[in-house]
C-alpha cells in the first residue's frame, strides 16, 4: 500500500478547495456533479437523508436535473467569480513598492519585482488566493527566459506546507506530469527546504503517490536531473527559504481546531455557498418564467394544417381565412376558439430577492456594494457618502494587504540572496528584510483629493507643500518640491529668499 496522496489531513483542505473551485471557475457541469446531480435524470435517496449528505443533496445543484420529458435550464450567476476579481483589484490594482535601503540593491530590485510582469502575477494570485483560501510565491530561475530570478504563484490546492508557529518551514509542490489511460498518474514534486529545493518524480495511482523513479523518466523533469545533486537537491545559495504562503484572510473557521491546516486561512466563498446556491435558484426561476412567459395559442386540431403521415401539423398564425368547420366546442355564437396563453414575469419579486441575497453574499465576504457599482439606484450621491459605502471594502484589503506584506518582504530577500547566488546579483544581509508599501487606499478618488486640496487652500488651512503631497501621496520629496516651485511661479506668489535677498540694484 502506497502512501495516500494528498496525505491527511490535506485531503480534507483538498476537497474543501474542489468546492471553492467550482463556485470559482462557473461552468454549470462542475456545479451539478460536485452536489451530486450530474447527468443522471432520476431522483436519488440521498435526498431523502438527514445531516449533511441530504443538506448537500437538497442544494439547487444537488437535485436531480429534470424530470423526464420536461425541459429545465439552469443558470450560474458568476457573483464569485466576482468577488475574487474584486478582491484581487482592491490588492493590486495599484501595484505595492518592495524597498530596500542600499540604492544599487534597490536597483536590482526593480529590475526583478517591480516590473509590469510581476505585478501582473501578483494580481493573478490574489484572485485565486480569493478563492481558494491562500497561495503560495516561490523563487525560480531560467537564464534561457531572463538574466535574473523570478517570483512564481502557486495555487493552494497544489502543495503540501509544513508549519512552525503557523510560519512555513518548508513545502513539497506538486503536480501531475502525466495521467495514463489506465490506473498510472506520474507527480513531480518539488520541495522547498531552507537553503536547498529537492526533486522527485513518483509513479502512483489518483490517490496515491506510489514509488519514486528517476528524473530522467519523463521529458518534464529531466531537466532537473542534469542539476541536482546526489540526493536529488538544488542548492540555493540562502539560509531563508524560496517559498513564502499567504493565506487570504485568517482565522479559518472550518479548520481552526486541526493545527496542520489551521494556518491556510480561509477563503471568500467558505460560509456563503449555500447563499450562491439560491442565487442561481432565484435567477433559474426568474429566466424560467420568462420561458414561460412566451405567447402562445391554444388552437383547435381543425385549424391545424397537416404535413402528411407522420410530419405532424402546424398553425399558420398569418393566415386570414379559415375553412368553415363543424364543432361542439366554442363561444356562445358557436365559433371555435383560439385562446391566448402568456403568464406574467414576476420581475420585481425576483429582483428583490437576487439583490437581497446578493447583498447577504457580499456582506459575509467582507466587501462593500459600491465596490461592485451597487448603490442601490441613490442618485445625487457625495463623494462622503462613496467613501462610507466603501469602507467595508477598504478594510478588508487593509486585512489582506499585510499576510502579503508579512510574506512578500522576506521572500524578496531570499530572491535577492538566490540572485547573487545564481546571477551574480547584488544581495542583503540575513538581518535586513525588504519594506512592502501598499499605500493607503487601493485606488484613491482624484476629484474628491481635488476637492479637499481646494478646500484647505480657502481656508488656509494648509500650505502648498502640504497640498501637493495630498492629491500625489506616491511622489518623492525631490518631485513635491519641483511641483511647489512650479505652482508658486505659475500663480505669481514665488517669494525671494530672506536669506540671499539683497534688495533692488540701483
């Protein structure tokens, strides 16, 4: 008997992010076969179950998908794909500042990370980092793709951490190389340990990591073969480590009494997915009575014109004349109906309750509507009113932005010591660990800094200097006093210096 893979109790965090995953990507067919539904028509006796397995299976994903002869469609409102987006934007729409004190280690620096490429990756990773709970940054290098390292993301659902006081010590990434026909999954995994990264390569089955084979077995990692050393690691040339995890918000509820996953954080979506579930419901039933909702006559067979044997008939709604016919049935004066048939669309009942329920989902996530461009439909709203409206939104970001901070310094002076390790690079001190700015708001209000900015200067209540570094908060002290000059010279009021004025020449 192999070892099982994931091991436990990573297979409880394993299926737990299949979950997250599947609210996350969208596709219907995910949803139905995760809850149970799938393709198969008929009802089943889990339903009929107390506890969780009859909840899971009363879900609107977990029913049966239609009775037989019966059309039913059913729709996904992508509200989660939504919020991790969203979570993501409030992170990363504008990129954080690495800094380091030494300007030519500075130079390296953003040479490496703040680049257009990385803060791209980043804003990737916090979206799935939203749904999945957490993800984890490593340190990788490939001279054929750039003269320098490089910061990788790595999806939670792909590694296997290994904790001290909640801190990781080191990881073993995986991910499957080949998936046979048959029974055979070949893993390569990848394990991050203070100073070194050690490659293997397993022949197993889906739940089992099996026996491990050389490198040189699969054209996947025989690169790393011509690498590694006798006991098939990489050294990295730092004491820290070239890994780093950020979970997306702590505590994690689920798992708060189990110490091994604890520390993975939880995700947006953990709590609200039977809230996502009536989502889709209400919307499906909203779009069925537009179905429904459809004209339709109701004719007599004689008005049918027949398409021979076996074709059926048909009603020409067109046709102004119709043959005399003979019938029983009809109006009072004897004439055969054709009664119309058109229910009504319960529009408002359904839009109460998808923006109740929406609201609810939000709320429990942590984000504000006006971060999704819901206000309710107020018109005349102040810039005041925005910012209240947003506050939930800016604190959660607040929240997340120092799990990033807390692993993203670090990890960049592992970067840098690999750096000079592999390329020659200028690195930092094992004391010295890299300072990560996200600013103060994720993406700041012009007009409303405009706005206050010409509110102080009426009042006097604040000076030019003051000003400027109010509207541009990411400027040097080098760039405010060039913009102050410029102001004061463009508005008439540059003074001379008390200090070199020598009065008029005569």
């Amino acid at each position: 008997m192999g070892e099982q893979w994931p091991p436990k109790p990573f297979d409880i965090a394993a299926r737990r992010m299949r979950e997250w995953n599947a609210w996350y990507v969208g596709r219907p067919e995910d949803l139905a076969a995760l809850y149970g539904s799938g393709p198969v028509v008929h009802t089943r006796p889990s339903q009929y179950r107390g506890g969780l397995v009859g909840a899971v299976s009363r879900f609107f994903w977990g029913r049966p998908v239609t009775p037989r002869g019966q059309q039913r469609t059913r729709l996904h409102v992508p509200l989660a794909s939504d919020i991790a987006t969203a979570s993501a934007d409030l992170l990363f729409a504008e990129p954080p500042r690495i800094t380091v004190e030494n300007t030519s280690v500075q130079t390296r620096l953003d040479q490496i990370v703040n680049t257009p490429a990385v803060h791209s990756a980043l804003l990737e990773a916090a979206e799935v980092a939203a749904a999945l709970g957490g993800v984890y940054l490593r340190v990788v290098w490939d001279a054929d793709v750039a003269r320098h390292v490089m910061l990788d993301a790595v999806d939670a659902d792909a590694a296997v951490p290994e904790w001290r006081w909640k801190q990781l010590a080191a990881v073993t990434f995986w991910h499957i190389v080949e998936h046979s026909d048959g029974a055979t999954v070949l893993r390569h995994l990848e394990r991050h340990e203070p100073g070194r990264i050690i490659h293997s390569l397993h022949q197993g089955t889906d739940d089992e990591l099996g026996r491990p084979i050389p490198l040189t077995e699969h054209p996947a990692t025989a690169w790393a073969a011509e690498l590694v050393d006798a006991e098939g690691a990489i050294e990295t040339g730092t004491r820290r480590l070239t890994a780093g995890y950020v979970p997306n918000i702590r505590p994690s509820r689920e798992w708060r009494s189990i110490p091994a996953l604890k520390p993975l954080g939880r995700s947006d979506f953990d709590g609200v997915e039977p809230l996502l579930d009536a989502l889709d419901e209400t919307y499906s039933s909203w779009m069925r009575d537009v179905r429904l909702a459809k004209a339709r006559l109701l004719v007599p067979a004689g008005y049918l014109q027949p398409l021979g044997p076996g074709q059926g008939a048909v009603f020409d709604d067109d046709q102004e004349v119709f043959t005399e016919l003979n019938m029983l049935t009809g109006r009072g004066d004897g004439s055969p109906p054709i009664t119309p048939s058109q229910f009504a669309i319960r529009v408002r009942e359904h839009r109460e309750t998808v923006e109740q329920i929406t609201l609810d989902v939000l709320r429990a996530a942590g984000y504000s509507p006006s971060s999704f461009g819901e206000v309710n439909g107020a018109t005349g709203v102040t810039a005041t009113e925005v910012t209240d409206r947003r506050e939930m939104s800016e604190t959660t970001r607040d929240k997340k932005s120092r799990y990033w901070q807390a692993t993203l310094g670090p990890l960049a002076g592992a970067l840098l010591d690999v750096d000079r390790h592999v390329f020659g690079g200028t690195g930092i001190g094992l004391d010295e660990t890299p300072v990560v700015d996200f600013g103060d708001q994720a993406q700041p209000d012009p007009e409303a800094l405009a706005r206050t900015a010409q509110t102080l200067l009426a009042a006097e209540a604040a000076s030019t200097d003051v000003r400027v570094r109010l509207v541009h908060p990411e400027w040097d002290d080098d760039q405010v006093a060039a913009e102050v000059a410029r102001i004061l010279a463009e508005t008439g009021r540059s003074v001379p210096d008390p200090a070199t004025f020598r009065g008029f020449d005569q």
